[in-house]
C-alpha cells in the first residue's frame, strides 16, 4: 500500500516499513535520570466513525477503551483536569454547533487542533506520550468532522472515551 508522504509525515512515520495496517507507529522520547531514553513504541489507531452509514457499536466500546488507555499512558499521560478541558471545549462546540450551524462554525473545530498542539507543547516531559495521543485523536476528530453529524460522532466517542479514563 502506498502512503502519501504528508500522512506519513503526520503521524511521524520515517518509512512504510513502519506502517502497521490502520496505526502508525511513533517513536517518543522521555528524558530520565541517564538523559533523554528512548521509550517503546506506541500505536495510535485511526478512527472510524461509521460504517455502512451507521455508527459503529466498537467506536464506543472497544476503540473508546483502547484510547483511554492510550492516553493514561500507566499513570504518565494525559492529567484528568487536561481531559477534561478538552471534552468540554468540544461539547461546548457541540452547543454552537446545534444553535447556529455546522458551516458557521467550521472554523472553530480546526481550531481544536491547535490548541492539542499547544496542550502538547506544554506537557511535561513524563507525560508527552499521553499527550501526543491526545493530539492525534484530536486531530483526527477534527479532520474526520465534515458535517454536524460527523461532529456529533465525535463528541460521542469522546464522551465515551471520558468514561473509561475516568472509570479506570
């Protein structure tokens, strides 16, 4: 299969050989007593919505699972607090979205990207994992979001994925 270089680039692949089905591994650095260590590698799985049309029963079971506990990380990722200022940025959205229209206010779910980037800058060093999954599962939601009811699938996973963070 061939991957176009900005998706590639995207998720930190170097080479295909790097390409596992539908996760992209990136390799994260976590400084430690000897200096910077190389961690293991870590998947982060695309995210599927729908399929046939339908909302997929696994997006708000299993894959909301496997993302929760991606971004816990064993106890160094993703703050709880962190969380969920982000699940309350995208239900929010949610709201402004339902009152005034998807097309209105389009802007504002890219806009989500860069302020995951920005939560991932800041992150502690412990805990740049959690937040790099943070990030891509952001920026996934907000690329996959083309329709109000694209969106509403999103906040759907994420409460789900809320859920089973906070239920951990």
């Amino acid at each position: 299969m061939d991957i176009p270089k900005e998706i590639m680039d995207k998720f930190g692949v170097k080479d295909k050989q790097n390409h596992v089905g539908k996760s992209f591994q990136n390799q994260q650095y976590r400084s430690g007593k000897k200096g910077m260590q190389a961690e293991q590698s870590t998947k982060t799985t695309q995210i599927v919505f729908r399929a046939n049309g339908q909302l997929r029963r696994e997006l708000l079971t299993s894959d909301a699972e496997n993302w929760s506990n991606l971004l816990y990380d064993n106890g160094f990722g993703v703050t709880p607090t962190a969380l969920r200022n982000f699940y309350n940025e995208v239900k929010a959205l949610q709201s402004r979205i339902e009152a005034g229209g998807f097309p209105s206010n389009e802007a504002m779910v890219g806009l989500l990207k860069s302020k995951a980037a920005y939560a991932y800058a800041r992150a502690e060093s412990k805990r740049k994992t959690g937040f790099g999954h943070l990030k891509s599962m952001i920026e996934q939601g907000s690329d996959l979001s083309k329709s109000e009811r694209d969106f509403k699938d999103f906040a759907h996973f994420f409460e789900a994925v809320m859920g089973f963070f906070k239920g951990r």
